[in-house]
C-alpha cells in the first residue's frame, strides 16, 4: 500500500506538477512540502488543498467492518 505522500507523488507525476508548482499553488516554500513528504505528516487541511491543486477530490472514509457501511 503506498502512503500519503507517495500517492501525492504518483498524481503529481501523472499531471506533469513539480515540488515546486505545487508549493507554490500552497502558499509554502518547496522546502517546507518536502519535509512534510519526506516525513509523510499531513492534516485533513492541507491534504484538501493538495488535492484541489491538483485538481482531485479527497475522499477519507471510516467503513463498519462487519458491514462495510461508510460512516
């Protein structure tokens, strides 16, 4: 399974975005996104964001495990 900042990765690759481009649709320095990456450490609000960027919806969903209801 890949993790947060891979997915991240792979859809940035996928829309031709550099660190760069998407720090700056951010308002945050590139440095400053490569450590989040580096460390994979995101909040729901700044995953919403890069999302946005790169024009994606973000979905975050708890599903019943004996039901498989989405809560």
């Amino acid at each position: 399974m890949l993790t947060t900042a891979e997915k991240i990765k792979v859809i940035m690759k996928h829309n031709n975005f550099t660190m760069t481009e998407l720090a700056n649709q951010l308002n945050c320095s590139r440095q400053n996104l490569s450590n989040k990456m580096s460390r994979n450490n995101f909040d729901e609000r700044e995953l919403t964001a890069i999302a946005n960027a790169l024009g994606c919806e973000l979905e975050i969903n708890f599903v019943n495990r004996e039901t498989g209801e989405k809560i």
